[in-house]
C-alpha cells in the first residue's frame, strides 16, 4: 500500500538532515507574522532531540523575473530575520554559509556550505540555514537545471525532509531533491495533510467559503469544492464576477477576463450550481476610493433582489454584516458539521465588517471542525477578533492551515496529497 513515510521514522542520528520549511514570512527586510516558524518548531526539536544536524531551507517572496530569467538578490528578502528569530526563540545559535551568485542568474556554486556543515559538525554552531532558495540557479528551471541543483545540494546531506506544506510549487528544493535523498514528510506536513483530510471526508453537512482577488487562477479548485461541499459561500471579487455574469449585470471595475471566467464556471458548474448560498445583501460604491469618515456616503448596502439588469451597479466591497444575523444565513453556519474557510470578504483591510460578522457566526457552531486556510484570512481574523482568536488557538474543533495557494492546489486535485511536492513523497 502506498504510504507517506513520516520523519520518526527516520534515522537522524549524526546525518546531515536537509530541512525544506515554508518560513516565507519576510516582508521588506522584518518578519510580518512568525506563525509558520513557530509551527515548525516541534520538527526542529524532534530533529536535535534524535541527534541529527539540521540544515534548514526557505523561500522569500518571488525573486525570479520570468520576463528575463533573472534573479534578484536583495537583502529585503534574506533569511536573517528568520535565523535571529529562531536562534532568539530557541536559543540556539544558526549561521548562514556564504554563498554568493557570480551572474545575475543566481548562485550555482555550493562550496561555502560545505565549510558551514563542517563547523556544525564540529558544535560551532546549532543549525545552518541557507540563502533564500529562490536566490539559487536551478530552483525554479522548468528544465534539468532543476535537477543539476537538487543532486549538486543532495551531496551535502544524508536525509531530507519536506515540512513546507505551504511550498506546493514543484521546485528543486521541494520536488526534485527528493530523487537524491532517503525523503520523510515533517511533523508539521503530516498534521496538515491530516486536517485537509477533513474536507475532502468531512462530517456533513460542510459549508466552504472563499474569496479573493482574481477569478481565473480559482476556476478548477472553486469548481472541485462546489463538488465536495454542501454549501458555497462567496465573497471578494469571486463574488462580484460570479453575480455579473449569473445575472447578467454590469459590475463597474471588474475585469472582463474575471466575467468571462465566472461564465465558464457556472456553465461547467452547471449540475451544483444550486449549492451556492447568495449573499442577498451587500455594501457597494460607485468608485473604488479610499474609506473615510467623509466619503462614507458613497457607500450603500444593496439588496441583490433591487437590481436592475438594465442599469450598471457599482462595485462591492464587502458582504452585508447584517446578512449574517438573518435565519436563513444563520441555519446554513449554524447547521453546518465542518466549516472550511478561504476568504476575506471585505475589499482590502478598510471593509473589516463582513469578515468579522461571519467569522464571529462560525466560532458560534461549537460543534463544527473549523477549517481556515490563507495567510490573509487567519491574520484578518487575528487582527479583528483578536479575543475569538487566542481562545480558537487551543480549541481541538479549529484548525489553521499555514498554507492557502498550496490548500486550493489539492483541492483542485481532489486529494489532500493532491500537490507534486507531496506526492514526491509517496512510497509505493
Ligand atoms: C505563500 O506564501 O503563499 C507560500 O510560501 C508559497 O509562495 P509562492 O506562492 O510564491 O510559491
Ligand atoms: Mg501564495
């Protein structure tokens, strides 16, 4: 039977355990929100307490320029905060070997991490930390460039192990490398394929909400999860697209491109179309402008049921806090077994209301498993309901996922195991 071998059960004593995290929390230079260190954090403890020499690996945001194939090295998007957070935290002291890029097009020569494995192996330091992997030739290549990096770093190690759930793109330090070393899922990795279990067996009836810009990359997992789900709940500019062609209406600044597809969509969807649960309400503006106290007249919550076809509406921002205190909205969250959540429902952070109404109705069904997914989502829901949200952190009925591209490529898979670099992990 095929199986996803998980780190106990690797032999980490005195090897050389290369270590791919998703610590992509580096924003200009600071640390914005620890949250995915600090949940790798038993892995590394499990790593030192078997003895073994932990070298660990990130990506920083998105260097490479595809337009022209280069990278681009900036300090802002080093891994020093995360090496200074984590030596803090742990008390322990990190070092990150000297590597450097000869051309615009990335590092390719290793040998610096040699002389830094040797001072691990010699207690000068507690654990090495590369580079930002993105900064690496290779890390990306849709070629053998791929490869001849994932060996050329292989050589450095005995073990490795993937605990980047939220990594789900297919690249050299979280597909390719696993054809060079003995390959173990992280504990974090295995506590999040677990809990995406949840939505793909989950205890019915399941309500899924998701939002969020652009309506074409969301198409193939919005369709999947109309499958799964028994209620979909929409918000963002998914919503706004989804209204304007379901209705036919014209939503003023959207993109004809997110139409188009939101028609494809319900054509496609055609069979579960009616397991979407409308918002009947919701805030609009004429044009999109910065909320103040002055302008706040240029804002007005419309009922779905008073559109005209033939006239243009404006664009909408937000759900309608006050849908989520009506019966029939109520029932659908209150009755429902498992909530799995995606979305921001307000435009940007100046329309918190919506959000913070539906998340405040969730956290009401105590008896639901609580599922949310996306850096977005879960800092909006720290940030607005900060109390709900300490108390939800030790609550077994909630789960938050580090990841929010990488939940949506399963989805759209259909398998919690559904993304490449996981399944690079498989054993037959
Ligand atoms: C993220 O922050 O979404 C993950 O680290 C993945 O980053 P990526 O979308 O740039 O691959
Ligand atoms: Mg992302």
């Amino acid at each position: 039977m095929s199986y996803i071998p998980g780190m106990m059960e690797a032999d980490l004593f005195g090897k050389v355990v290369l270590v791919r995290l998703d610590h992509n929390v580096v924003k200009k230079g600071k640390i914005k929100d620890p949250m995915r260190i600090d949940a790798t954090i038993p892995t590394l403890l499990h790593i030192f307490k078997k003895g073994g020499l932990p070298v660990l690996m990130s990506h920083v945001g998105r260097p490479y320029d595809k337009t022209t194939g280069q990278i681009n090295i900036s300090e802002l998007e080093g891994v020093e905060p995360i090496v200074e957070y984590l030596s803090q935290k742990l008390q322990l002291r990190g070092l990150i070997p000297e590597l450097k890029a000869s051309d615009g097009f990335g590092i390719a020569e290793l040998g610096p991490l040699g002389e830094s494995i040797a001072r691990l192996k010699h207690g000068e330091c507690d654990f090495v930390y590369l580079p930002n992997t993105r900064w690496f030739k290779g890390e990306e290549a849709k070629d053998e460039r791929a490869d001849v990096f994932a060996k050329n770093l292989a050589g450095y190690a005995d073990v490795y192990i993937n605990d980047a759930f939220g990594s789900w793109q297919p690249h050299a330090s979280t597909y390719h490398i696993t054809k060079y070393l003995p390959s173990f899922a992280g504990l974090l990795m295995q506590k999040e394929i677990a809990s995406l279990d949840k939505v793909f067996a989950p205890k019915r009836p399941l309500v899924a909400v998701v939002a969020g810009s652009k309506f074409d990359t969301k198409i193939g997992p919005l369709a999947a999860l109309l499958e799964i789900a028994d209620h979909l709940v929409l918000g963002g500019v998914i919503y706004n697209a989804y209204l304007a062609a379901k209705y036919d209406i014209n939503v003023s600044g959207l993109s004809q491109e997110d139409v188009d597809a939101a028609r494809k969509f319900i054509e496609d969807s055609q069979e579960n179309i009616q397991k979407i649960v409308e918002l009947p309400s919701v805030v609009l503006c004429q044009s999109l402008q910065e909320r103040n106290d002055d302008n706040w007249d240029a804002y007005q919550i419309s009922d779905l049921k008073d559109w005209d076809q033939s006239e243009p509406i404006g664009y909408i921002l937000d759900a309608d806090p006050d849908v989520f205190k009506m019966p029939e909205i109520k029932q659908i969250f209150n009755g429902a077994g498992t909530i799995f959540v995606n979305a921001v429902m307000g435009f940007t952070t100046l329309f918190p209301e919506g959000s913070m109404a539906m998340y405040s109705l969730i956290d009401e069904n105590i008896k639901a498993v609580k599922l949310f997914g996306g850096g977005d989502t879960i800092q909006d829901f720290g940030t607005y309901l900060p109390g709900t949200f300490a108390l939800a952190q030790n609550n077994p009925q909630y789960y938050f996922f580090t990841g929010g591209g990488a939940i949506l490529s399963a989805i759209e898979n259909r398998s919690a195991t559904g993304m490449k670099p996981v399944q690079a992990l498989i054993k037959e």
